[in-house]
C-alpha cells in the first residue's frame, strides 16, 4: 500500500471556500474512477497549509498510473488553476 500526501495553499481570492470544496469533491470522486486509487480524503487544514490530500493507492505503479489518468490529469488543471502553493510525500506501507 502507498500512501500520497499532498498539501496546498489555495489563492487568496473572494471563491476561496468554494474552490476549496470544489477540490475536496472533484478529488474524493476519483476513488472507483482510477484503479488502484483505494480512497482519497480532503480536508481543510489550519496553521500552515489551506488542504490536505491523503490517498491510498495499491502500489507504487498504481500511484504513477493514477497520475497519468485523465480522470485525475482533468481535475489536475482545475486544481493548478486555484492553487498558488504546493507540497507532496509518498510513503509505502
């Protein structure tokens, strides 16, 4: 099992909440779209990043096929779209 970690601070603009809980559902819903992806949770963060992506994927390779997946590379412009700030980690269980 591995485990994907990603953080990101969202840009300060008056759609900050709404973009916040549009990542948080576009993100949730790829779990049983991209196989591999076992489940994906989001969730607001305080004191240092705006949302925390935690996702487990079945293995490495189901992590780098989860990257390439349109599914996921669709909901990757939306979210490069409203975030000023990101950083990852990827641990195996």
């Amino acid at each position: 099992m591995v485990t994907h970690i990603v953080f990101w601070n969202l840009n300060d603009v008056p759609e900050k909440e709404q973009n916040a809980a549009e990542m948080k559902r576009r993100l949730e819903a790829l779990a049983g779209v991209v196989p591999g992806l076992v489940d994906a949770a989001v969730r607001r963060g305080f004191g240092g990043w705006d949302l925390c992506l935690v996702s487990h994927h079945t293995s490495r390779a189901a992590l780098e096929e989860y990257q390439q997946h349109p599914a996921h590379l669709e909901v990757k412009t939306f979210v490069h779209s409203v975030v000023r700030e990101r950083a990852s980690c990827d641990f195996e269980d």
